[in-house]
C-alpha cells in the first residue's frame, strides 16, 4: 500500500496523517478551506492541531475525487457525517479503516454497517483504542485495536500503519471495537460530571466500573466479544477518556457537573463531543436490545436538560444494590 488517503482534516484526522506519512505518500482530505490552506502554506493544521509540524510526506487536498487514487482510505469524519461523506466518495474497491466513535442517530447503526451499505465493495476495517490526537501527532507512544474480518487484508493495513510507537494490534471483532468507542464517550461524560461537582476519585472508580459493566452488557447484546470489551478498544479506551480533561466528552461533562447547560457548552465547541449525539442513540438501542443502561440513561436526561446533576446523582446513588457482575 503506498498511498493512504485520511477524509477528515481533524485533530484526529491530521494525527493519523502523521502517522501514514511515516510510511510513504499520505493525502489528507479537509472539509474546510482553512485547514485546507494552512496545510498546504504552512505545513500545519492551524485550526485543529496547532503547534504540531506536518511531515513533507503529508499533501491535502479539499476535492473528495483526489482520494480515489489512493490504496487505502482512514475514515474520520464524525459518525453522523459518515454516510454522506461515503456517499459523495467515488464508488471505491478499496480498503477503508473506519475511525468515528459512535452510531448512526437515524438508524442505531454502527460505523461499518453505514461504510458496507454506501460502499459495499471495499473492505472494512475499524481502528479505535486510547488515543488522544495531540500525543499521536507528537509520536508519543500508543497502541490500538485494529479490527478487520478479512485477515490478509488487516496484516496488509498493519504492516502499513505499525510504527515504534504506534503499534496497531489486530482483531477480528469488528461490531466489538466499534462498540467499545461508542459507549466509552457517553460514559465520559458521565465521569466528567463527577470531576466537574467534585465527587471523588471513588466516586469515578466506582462509575468507570459500573460504566464497563454497561459497556459489556450493551456489546453481548449486539454480538460483540467480551475480550474485545475488555481490551484496547473497549476498557483501555474508556479509562483513558474517563480520565482527563483532553477528552472533549470529558470536558463538556465536566461542565455539565459545575453547573453549565448542555446547549451552551455545545454551542461554543468547534470540535465534536460525539458522547453528546451518541447518548440518545444508544439509550434507543439499548432499549431495543432489552439492556438496562442506568448511566447511559441518566446523561441523556442531563443532556436534554430533563434533569439537574443532582437529581440525577440522587437517582444514580438509589438505585437497588445487586450482585457484582449483573
């Protein structure tokens, strides 16, 4: 694979690029003329990625077309721009590593199921697991869950993508490396609402774990693997979230918590918190599914402004004690 083409000019989106142009020749796409600008110009996404100098290997273009010549494509815009953005694409043979986090607010679909219906001759693949863009960029160490059915095809990508400090680690269990990062977002906000009203480092322990068990409980229901869940993508991915003000679903949960609204923390973000159009998605999923999900439950109703952070802890700290583990 010489040429691997990134669609999202991103924080995210421009660290993978980095990572890419280690290997060879890299095109990144980008949505907006500035980035598109300050790239080219300047050989850094000033927008997004500030401070951080692109490798020469990186080009960037703003015409979708360009990224038909490529060998594989990083997919990395937001989940619910995912089908328009595959739809506007060339119809495309190629692999496509899928990096959004979250499900398709329409339909409840995972990322992979949208990519199968809008490109459906390309090869799939899903790259998710602790990871936060300005690290990457730097070259800082971070290992990933890389999970793709057809074997030949993820060892090609892997091969590809492996650096010393970026060490992909291949799966099998797509639907279970999807998962992992979609639910681990809407838990973030959960655990930034506990910073942000000062709970206690136990209190967000306790709701990493309890949130893992949701996690858990929501995955089996769709097919996924308990080792998936337990792995890079699923509970590495969520302690990280879960844990640092870098997390934008961290940060807008952390606001919820000091007593900001939703609407307002929304509105003043120009990147996506995807914890905060995920939330509802999955609560209707997990309804549908027959899983009882108490904290994916409680930050839909902090977000939609339904109830206080109180009322909601109250809720959380009332409900009946069971048996670890159910």
């Amino acid at each position: 694979m010489k040429t691997i083409g990134v669609v999202g000019g991103g924080a995210w989106g421009t660290a993978l690029a980095q990572v890419a142009a280690e290997g060879g020749e890299t095109l990144l796409w980008a949505r907006e003329t500035e980035v598109v600008e300050s790239i080219r110009n300047r050989h850094e996404n000033s927008l997004f990625l500030p401070g951080i100098a692109l490798r020469p290997a990186i080009a960037v273009t703003g015409d979708l077309e360009d990224l038909a010549a490529c060998d594989a494509l990083l997919v990395v815009t937001p989940a619910q721009h995912m089908r328009s953005v595959l739809a506007a694409l060339p119809r495309l043979r190629i692999p496509l590593i899928l990096c959004a986090k979250g499900m398709e607010e329409a339909t409840t679909k995972l990322m992979h199921d949208v990519a199968r219906e809008e490109q459906p001759e390309s090869p799939l693949a899903v790259l998710s697991g602790p990871t936060f863009a300005h690290e990457v960029a730097a070259g800082l160490p971070a290992a990933v869950t890389l999970a793709v059915e057809d074997r030949p095809v993820g060892e090609a990508l892997r091969s590809r993508l492996a650096l010393p400090w970026f060490r992909p680690y291949l799966s099998d269990d797509v639907v279970g490396a999807e998962i992992g990062g979609a639910v681990k977002n809407v838990l973030a906000i959960a655990c930034g609402v506990v910073e942000g009203r000062k709970l206690g480092l136990n209190a967000r322990s306790a709701l990493i774990s309890r949130g893992f068990a949701e996690m858990t409980r929501f995955g089996l229901a769709r097919g996924a693997r308990a080792d998936t869940l337990a792995g890079l993508s699923g509970l590495g991915d969520l302690v990280l979230t879960c844990s640092s003000t870098n997390s934008r679903n961290f940060s807008l949960g952390k606001g919820l918590g000091e007593g900001s609204s939703a609407a307002a923390l929304l509105a003043d973000r120009r990147t996506v918190a995807e914890g905060a159009f995920t939330a509802p998605v999955l609560a209707r999923a997990a309804q549908d599914a027959g899983v009882d999900m108490p904290i994916t439950s409680a930050v839909c109703a902090l977000l939609s402004g339904q109830a206080a952070v109180d009322d909601v802890v109250e809720y959380l700290l009332s409900r009946p004690l069971k048996v670890e583990g159910a």
